[in-house]
C-alpha cells in the first residue's frame, strides 16, 4: 500500500513527446511578433492555421496538413484584417471555417476552400463588427451551430449569431479591466473568465449574470488563465506574489478555497494550458519556454498529478492542439501539438507506448465529433446539449462539410423591439412605416437583383471548386 501511494497507477505515466523529423515540419514561416498572450496558431485534422507579419495589415496562413516543408514567400494567406491579427479559432463543427478578431477592432469569419487557399483570402464570409478596441480572443461554442463569442480589450464579451452576422448578447458590463481569457463549459452553458484585476469570473451568459466569482485567484500581477474541465471544475494558471508559476483546481460550487494549488517554477512566460476532456490531461506551454508540461486530474488528492515534461531546445512563440480525431489511433497517439518558432512549425506527438496493435479504447473513450448538437437559435432560446461523440475505432474519416451562408435578416421585418435586456441589441429603433408601398416595390426589386447576382456567384464557386479539383489532379 505504501508503494502505491509512492507511484500512482496511471496508464498516461509513460507518455513521451517527440518532434517529427525536419521534412514533416512547415519551415521559412515568418510568425507573428504581436506581444499578446493568444496560442497564434489553431490546427484541426485538415487545416494548420498561423497567424503570421503581415505588412500594412493583419494575415494568417492556412496550410493543408500535409504540406509540409519550406512555405513559399508568395503562398497565399488570410489577409482582410487592416491591423494585426491576433487570435484564431477553427470552428468545431466545420473543417473549413476559422474565425479571426484582429487590432482593428472586428471579428472576421472565413470559408477556406477544401484543398487549401490557391489564392489569397481577403473576402470574408462575415464581418462582425460591435468591439470599439482590439479584438484578443475568439472561441466558437462547442455544441451549439454558428455561435461565436469575441472578447475585446474594451472588457466586452459580445456572443454572435454568425448564420445571421448578429450580434445577440452583449456583456459589456462585467469585467472592469482587461480579459485575459473566455472558455466555455462541456455543454456552452457557462464561461469562465480570467482577467487583469486578479478574477476569474462563472458566467451566465443567456441570463447575463456572474455565477461565481473569485478574487486574487493568483496574488501576482502577470497574466492568469482560466480553463473549465469536463467535470464543471475549473483549472487556473498564474503568478504567486514572488513571482512564482502556480496552478490551481477551483469548484465553482465554493470558490474559497481552491481543491489544490502547486507552485511550479519561476519563469515569467504565461502558461497557456490545453485540455484533453476524454484523458483528463491538462498540457501546460509556458510562452517562450522550450518545454511541455503534462499532468493528469483525478478525484482523488493531490487532485492534480504531475506526469512528464516535454522538453527541446527552441523556446516556442505559440502552440496549436489537435482535436482529438485528428491524431493517429493506430499509433496510440493521445495528442499532437504544432510548434511555433521564429520561422517554423514543429508538430510534436504525444504517444502512450503499448505493444499491441490493436485499437486502444481505453485510450480512445467516443469523442466529441464534428455535428453540432443544437442550432444556434436552439441555444439562444435556452436550450443546452452536450457535444455528440464518435468513436475512433476505425479512425475519423473527414466528411463534406457544408457551406456557411449568412441570411442578414431584412431589418424592416422587425418589430419594434421592447428594451428588454434579452433583447437582440441594436434592434431597429422604429420600425419601418409599412404603409409605404412604393418603398416595398423597390425593395423587391432589389431583392430579386442580389438574388440573381447571388446565383451567379455560386454557379461560379462550383466552377471554380471543379477547376480546382482538376488542377490538384494533374499536379499530384
């Protein structure tokens, strides 16, 4: 018994981290030199996307995994933003969509072509525009279609309806300095905030209230995070007073006392920390350490259990994690991160080492899969699902995804709007007077013009994608 509490069984202790070989990395890429505290990179299991020095403007580039190897300086990017980019964040629900907020105060949502950008991107399928600051953080909802939540440096979190381009909750009112950063719960009933006055914040964000809160989570002044488990607990990262790394598990229930708390080291690099559901293990990249640190949670003290570190001799600029179905079953890969350097990206794989060859379910529990379990009009009226899982046995195979059109709604179909504060923000003052026939003539008319312009857009879009399929043919 006393050796079992000396080495604690766990099927994740051996875990061992490895970069790929230099031909599998993603070289001469010019990362981002923006100081801010964002992962610059997002990966899901088609796209590696990086926010990347754009001169005179903000970009990104998206790159097909498998294109690997030196980056052309002319290769295409995501470049509408007219300042920095500086967070990206892929969709979960649609491989091809990202959404970007950028220095110039919008959130931009993109559509990238299956095979990867031939050109660069400078139209966006969206612009949201409701942030008066830079926009630092975007992070789509986990269940729920098209709902997207941005967070500014005007200490405003705006929640949007991106199939409408509407902005449907505002919360500008309860953080009173900056956000460090927003992430939602298992099922997107709830957020968790960090921000700069010591808070981390559980809030409500349909009935628009703080559900608990915690002051001088960490007593130091640098940078927090704040992260939401499965299990509804909350895991932090940040300074002590003296400056030293800590880490602490905090039930929202009672936020006095933390579950546990460790100090780590005295490095000054914020830890951004990525969260496995389905293992329960919690990765920890500090911003410019060259290591990464692992620990399992269990329900049982310390709570929080030290497993390995990761380490290599470049300091990292950024960090992408790979949702789960896109790692390699067959080889018990258990996650996969990508890397930024000063000009590469590096993907370092995570295996656990087993003998056999066969599928591991105790590693590969089902998994959140890429069908969103409600609406977004489902959500906002209430409504809460958890993420539908597949399982892995047979590998995730990815399927079509479908396009992401926005239906702007036709402003004088509303009805004049109450000032509740559930209402949708912004509704039209006064609504239109419905007498004026002549103006409704004109409306149709110019109804049925942008729908015959739309028409042709598409046709040409189908072109365009078959052109593309043949030309990816004759050049494989």
């Amino acid at each position: 018994d006393t050796m079992r509490r000396v080495v604690r069984q766990s099927k994740f202790r051996h875990v061992f981290g490895q970069a790929v070989k230099n031909d599998q990395c993603y070289d001469d890429i010019r990362v981002s030199r923006v100081t801010w505290d964002s992962s610059f990179c997002a990966v899901n299991p088609r796209f590696v996307a990086i926010i990347v020095d754009a001169s005179g403007g903000g970009a990104f580039l998206v790159l097909p995994l498998h294109k690997t190897g030196r980056i052309d300086k002319s290769y295409p990017t995501v470049c509408g933003h007219t300042g920095p980019v500086l967070d990206i964040d892929w969709c979960p629900h649609n491989d091809q969509v990202i959404a970007s907020g950028s220095e110039d105060c919008t959130v931009m949502v993109w559509q990238i072509p299956e095979n990867g950008l031939t050109l660069s991107l400078t139209e966006p399928v969206v612009v949201l525009e409701g942030h008066s600051k830079r926009v630092g953080i975007v992070a789509w909802h986990p269940t729920a279609r098209n709902v997207l939540l941005s967070a500014g440096c005007d200490n405003a979190i705006i929640i949007w309806n991106v199939g409408t381009g509407e902005a449907l909750i505002n919360l500008d009112d309860m953080h009173v300095d900056m956000i460090y950063n927003v992430s939602w719960n298992r099922n997107g009933s709830l957020i968790c905030t960090a921000s700069k006055d010591k808070k981390v914040r559980v809030i409500d964000p349909r009935k628009q209230e703080i559900v608990a809160e915690k002051e001088k989570t960490h007593e130091g002044a640098r940078p927090m995070r704040a992260i939401f488990l499965a299990d509804g607990n909350i895991f932090t990262t940040g300074f002590s007073r003296m400056s030293e790394r800590q880490l602490a598990l905090w039930n929202p229930k009672n936020m006095e006392e933390p579950i546990a708390l460790h100090e780590m080291d005295t490095s000054n690099g914020v830890l951004l920390p990525f969260y496995d559901p389905d293992t329960n293990i919690i990765y920890l990249c500090g911003k410019g350490d060259s290591s990464i640190r692992y620990f399992e949670i269990t329900d049982e003290s310390p709570y929080v259990h030290y497993l390995n570190t990761f380490s290599s001799k470049e300091p990292q600029r950024g960090m992408g994690f790979m949702p789960k179905r896109g790692l390699d079953v067959n080889k018990c890969e258990i996650a996969r991160f990508f890397k930024l350097h000063e000009r590469k990206c590096e993907p370092i794989i995570m295996t656990v080492p087993r003998k056999s060859d066969l599928f591991q379910d105790d590693l590969y529990p089902d998994t959140a899969g890429p069908e969103a379990a409600l609406e977004a009009e489902e959500w906002f009226e209430g409504k809460n699902a958890d993420p539908l899982l597949i399982s892995l046995k047979h590998g995730y195979i990815p399927g079509k995804n479908r396009d992401l059109k926005v239906v702007k709604k036709n402003i004088l179909d509303n009805k004049p709007a109450g000032n509740k504060k559930g209402d949708l923000i912004n509704a039209p003052k006064k609504a239109a007077d419905a007498s004026n026939s002549q103006n409704d003539a004109k409306l149709d008319e110019i109804l049925k013009e942008l729908k015959s312009i739309k028409d042709t857009i598409s046709s040409q879009d189908e072109r365009i994608s078959k052109l593309e399929q043949q030309m990816a043919k004759i050049a494989d």
